[in-house]
C-alpha cells in the first residue's frame, strides 16, 4: 500500500476520532492518534498496525501539546505532517439565564481554544508538506438550538476559525476543511445524557419551573435523533476525502439529518426556521 504520510488526530480514544483513526491506518498513513489515558492507546494498539502510534495529548493543556509535538517531530525527522485533524469535543449546554460560566468556558476551551493550540503547534510541521488540516465541527456549528446554546457558539467559534485560517494558510497552498456531521452514534450522545442531568440537578428551582419543560422537549428530541443516529465510519470516510481529494471541499455535510438542517440553513428566513425548529423539538409554545 502506498504511504499516504502521517497525520495528528485529537480526541482519538472513542467515536470519530477513534474511526478515523483506525480508518486511516488501514488506508496507508502513519497515524498520531491523540488520547488521554493509557487504557484508550492498548485498545487502539490492538486493532491497528505498526504505523499507528498513539500518543497522550490534551487539547486544554498546553504542556502536552508541545510535549506531543515534540514526539511527533521526532519520529518524522526532517519530514512534515500531511495532515491534522481536529477532532477532541465535549458537550456542554443549558439555559443561558441560568448557565455555569465555567461550564461555557470549558466547553470554549475544548470545542474552540484546543483545537487554535494544537493548530499553531503543529503548523510549522504542517508547512513542510503543504499538510491540509481538518477540524470536525457539526450541523450545530452553523444551526443553533435551545439549551444547547453553548456548545453551538463553541462550534461556531471553530467554523470561523476555519474560514479565516483557510485564507491566511493559502499562499501556501494549505486546505482547511470542516467537517460538519448530524447525529453520530458515539458515546457522546451518552455522555451528552449524563451532562444534561448533572446541568439539570445543578439548576436552581427558579430554573427549573422556567425552562424544566424546554429541557425535557430538547432532550426528547435529541434521543429521537439517536435512533437514526449513523456510525462514526462514515465520518472518517469523508475525512479521508478531505485528506486526499485533490479538490478537497470547504465543508463536508455528514448525514441525512444535518443535510436536512443545512438546507433550512440555505432556504428558510431566520423568523420561519426559528419557528419549524420549535415545531420540531416540540419547544413550549408562548403564553
């Protein structure tokens, strides 16, 4: 199989960038797959070759992250990376009246922050090869929704982070993709459950008799979504394409739901898809 060149991918212990990671060392890369726990690199190991080399990298510590570059540059030597992927994510929501303010900055610090770091970390390895960089946004990151507020301006955050790095990394020829999947079956949807009730057990009563009722719509229309939820290898394959295409695109839509959510995007006034979002989450309506 023809070497296709390393890459860097965070938040590789589970869902996407676990995929994504195994998909590309079967594809012929030498892989960097970013976890944080020892647990997370055996498993990894057991299912991939020789050219997956896990490696201990938090996207919110910034000692890791020169720690893990140095790694990597080691190995390479005098070659460069063909590519990043941006992948680590948390979910973080709640009613904004009531919303524990670390709680939005550690989601910024993740979803947002992390992935800046990692970036400008990586660059001048990126640059030897013209390496093309791929930060794994969401539908959420262009379609904002109640109480999930503040992951949504985390994701936002990284789609403008990406627009304005593909303009400034262009005069070397550098690609910068986004990818933006729907409902993904990954342990983040599980995770998201349980995030939704510590927020919920954290919120004052006041909260509670305001927007206990939006929670729940929300939450019930989430866990519908899992249902149709499609698995992470899907994503990776698109991750892939933006890899090695020669045109790659700008952004990957992933998944009938967030095909659907982009096309509101596009054709619907921001009033009308404020009130077909309501209709679908079945949101409380206005006394």
């Amino acid at each position: 199989m023809t070497h296709q060149g390393a890459v860097v991918i965070t938040g590789a212990s589970t869902g996407i960038g676990r995929a994504t990671a195994l998909f590309l060392d079967r594809n012929g890369f030498q892989v960097f797959a970013g976890v944080r726990r020892d647990v997370d690199a055996e498993s990894l190991r057991k299912e991939a070759s020789e050219n997956l080399h896990p490696i201990q990298l938090d996207v919110v510590d910034g000692r890791s992250i020169e720690a893990s570059r140095k790694k990597v540059e080691e190995a390479l030597g005098d070659g460069g990376l063909a590519g990043l992927v941006n992948n680590a994510g948390i979910s973080v929501g709640g009613p904004y009246e009531f919303l524990d303010l670390d709680e939005l900055r550690r989601g910024l610090e993740v979803n947002f922050v992390g992935p800046v770091a990692v970036t400008q970390a990586f660059l001048p390895l990126l640059r030897k090869r013209r390496g093309r960089i791929v930060n794994v946004s969401s539908i959420g990151g262009r379609l904002a929704v109640p109480v999930l507020g503040p992951y949504n301006a985390s994701k936002y955050a990284l789609e403008a982070f990406s627009d304005s790095l593909r303009i400034e990394l262009s005069p070397w020829g550098m690609h910068v993709s986004v990818i933006e999947p729907g409902a993904i079956a990954t342990p983040l949807f599980e995770k998201g459950q349980a995030h939704a009730d510590s927020m919920v057990a954290q919120i004052p009563k006041e909260g509670i008799e305001l927007y206990g009722e939006a929670i729940e719509a929300v939450r019930g229309a989430f866990g519908g979504m899992e249902k149709g939820a499609i698995p992470p290898e899907r994503v990776a394959k698109q991750i892939h394409h933006a890899l090695t295409a020669r045109r790659p695109r700008v952004r990957y839509v992933v998944g009938p739901d967030a095909k659907v959510q982009s096309l509101l995007i596009r054709i619907l006034p921001t009033r009308l898809r404020d009130e077909m979002l309501k209709r679908m989450l079945k949101y409380p309506r206005s006394a």
